[in-house]
C-alpha cells in the first residue's frame, strides 16, 4: 500500500519533538522557501525518508525526489 494511501485512511497522532535551537532556525528557513508550515515542512521530511526507506528495500522502486 502506497504511504499516500496509509496518510488519507489512518487515524492522526500528534508528535512532540525537541530540535535544537540551529536547527529550529533552519527548518522555519526550509519551510518558509518551500512556502509551508514548519510542523507541514516536517512531515514532508518524514513522509520523504519512509518513502527512501521503502525505495531501498525495493530495487524496482523509482528513486526518492529529495527536492522539496
């Protein structure tokens, strides 16, 4: 099942997560470039790697654009 598909049908959870004040900084940064909410530009990240993470174990699958 695709991850897009798990995100639409799954129940939210709320996470906390303690950064950094450098890298705080660099991602409001990030997500205002990518006009997107820090909590939004976040998630983007994580919905990145867990696609990487399922691209690496599949050698079919097409390569994970980083480019956010």
């Amino acid at each position: 099942m695709e991850l897009e598909v798990i995100a639409m049908e799954a129940k939210k959870v709320s996470v906390s997560v303690l950064l950094p004040e450098a890298m705080n900084q660099r991602i409001e940064e990030q997500a205002k470039k990518a006009h997107r909410t820090k909590s939004g530009y976040i998630r983007l990240i994580l919905w990145r790697y867990m696609e990487y993470l399922d691209a690496k174990q599949d050698p079919r699958a097409k390569p994970v654009d980083w480019n956010i």
